[in-house]
C-alpha cells in the first residue's frame, strides 16, 4: 500500500516539475511577457493605485493638519513666556521650601 502512494507522489512530483518548467520556458517568450504585463500587471497595479490613492490623500491632509497645529502650538507657548522652569528655579524654590 505504501508502495503504491510513494509511486503516485513521485509521479505527482515529476508531473508538477514538468509543468513548471513548461510554464517558466513559456513566459520566457517576449509576447508572453507583454500579454503578461498588459493583461494582468497593469490591470491590478492601476487597481491597486486607484483604490490606495484617496486614502495616502488622506493621511498626507491629517499630516499637514497636525504639523500646523504643532507649529502654532509652539509659537503660543514661545510668546507667552510660560516656558519651562529653569535649574535656577527649581533652586530657589528648593531654598524657599516651595514647590513648582
């Protein structure tokens, strides 16, 4: 019974070889590979942009959106004064007995 498994495996695999290296001559033809390309490459790379392309819109906006709330941000914190304490305040506050 093995005997009979091993037999169709080894078939199985010599017939699966044999078709891959038909398959692989054959697309090494240049009108296959142009058939390739404008058949099946082309269709689903246009696919795949059109459908991702809103979307690489949409996080660049958010992008954008973010970086100027940032920069106006730091330019209210950077006028009104209200910077970080300084090492020297944080002394005079330590010799005060105080807290920031």
């Amino acid at each position: 019974m093995a005997d009979h498994e091993d037999k169709a495996r080894a078939a199985l695999h010599t017939l699966g070889l044999e078709l891959a290296d038909k398959w692989a001559s054959g697309f090494e033809n240049r009108p296959t590979q142009q058939l390739v390309l404008q058949k099946i490459i082309d269709p689903a790379v246009k696919h795949i942009l059109s459908s991702i392309f809103p979307w690489v819109v949409g996080v660049a906006i958010l992008f954008l959106i973010l970086l100027v709330c940032t920069v106006v941000t730091t330019v209210i914190v950077l006028r009104s004064g209200a910077g970080m304490p300084t090492n020297s305040d944080f002394l005079r506050a330590a010799a005060a007995g105080a807290t920031i």
